[in-house]
C-alpha cells in the first residue's frame, strides 16, 4: 500500500522552484559566494540564480541528474544556458563531469574566483557596499534594463533606456549628485 502520493515530489520542486524564481526575480540585486561543491539545483541552481556569483578557486560546480536517473531542476539548464550556452550546459549535465571555479570563470557562468575566502569576502563586500550607495530605484532599473537587454531589440533597449533615465532625470537624488560633480 502507498502511503504517499505519487504527486509530492512535484509538489516539492514547485514548492521549491518557487524559491529559485523568486530569488531571480528580485528587485535588489543579488550576490552568491562559493566556498564548497555547489551540487545539483539545490547549490548549483540557488547561486545561477543570483545575479552574480563568486567562488573560491577550490569550488566545484556539478549536475547530476544522469547519475541519479532524473531531469535537472531548480531550473538551472535555463539560467546555465544564459550564462554560458546551451553546448556547454548540454555537455555538464550529459557528462556529469565537476567544473571546477576556474572553468566556470572562463565559460562565463562565474563572474570571478579567487585563491582565499578573505579575498572572496572582501571584494563581495565592496561591490556590496558600491551597491547599497547607488539610489535605489536606479539600481532596481539598472537591473530590470540588463534583464530587459537579454531578449529585447536593440531599439526596444534604447526607449526602455530613455524612458527610465527620463524617470531618473527628474529625480531629488540626481539633483543632488548631479550639484555634487
């Protein structure tokens, strides 16, 4: 007799999918750090997720979905692919194989990796910092127009650009700044 149904693991990955969506949709921008095996959805899918993502020379970054006979999840063959292509995506989760941090550096799914978590830490914390001083609505914008950018034509772009610079030009922050250079 089965005592659950056959349906909670979908309702587990939606449960969970949720989180990944929400995480990418958000209007702050955010920053993963690396320090270990990002494995699967559940680590390798949370950082991609992120807008940006550092790790530590040592990380390593693995799906494993023909291992473990499944479909990869947390929908990282749809951030991974945007990052870094699809044959590159096809070729990680066909082989299995663990890229290490430098690798995924250099296909471009990593923005940096570094040799010591210090150094990680403290060049997060100042973009962080360089983040949290922009205005804030200019920082959401910014981030909806490379969002924006990723499908849109280029003169769709350039109207979303005037439209939202439009909004920024007529801001008390700007005015500010602007007395201030």
């Amino acid at each position: 007799v089965q005592t659950t149904s056959a349906f909670e693991g979908t309702r587990l990955l939606n449960w969970q999918h949720e989180l990944i969506e929400t995480l990418h949709g958000l209007p702050q921008v955010t920053i993963a750090m690396v320090n270990g095996v990002a494995v699967g959805g559940g680590g390798f899918g949370l950082a991609m997720a992120c807008d940006m993502r550092f790790a530590l020379k040592s990380a390593r970054f693995w799906m494993i979905p023909l291992t473990m006979a499944l479909v990869q999840d947390y929908g990282l063959t749809w951030l991974l692919q945007r990052a870094c292509g699809q044959p590159r995506t096809v070729e990680m989760v066909m082989s299995g194989e663990q890229i290490t941090a430098e690798q995924g550096e250099t296909w471009g799914f990593l923005n940096r990796s570094f040799p010591t978590a210090e150094e990680m830490e403290r060049h997060v914390a100042q973009l962080a910092a360089t983040i949290a001083g922009g205005e804030p609505d200019s920082v959401r914008l910014l981030k909806q127009i490379i969002r924006n950018g990723a499908t849109s034509a280029l003169r769709d772009q350039l109207q979303l650009e005037a439209i939202t610079n439009g909004l920024c030009f007529q801001s008390e922050e700007f005015g500010e700044r602007k007395r201030q250079y």
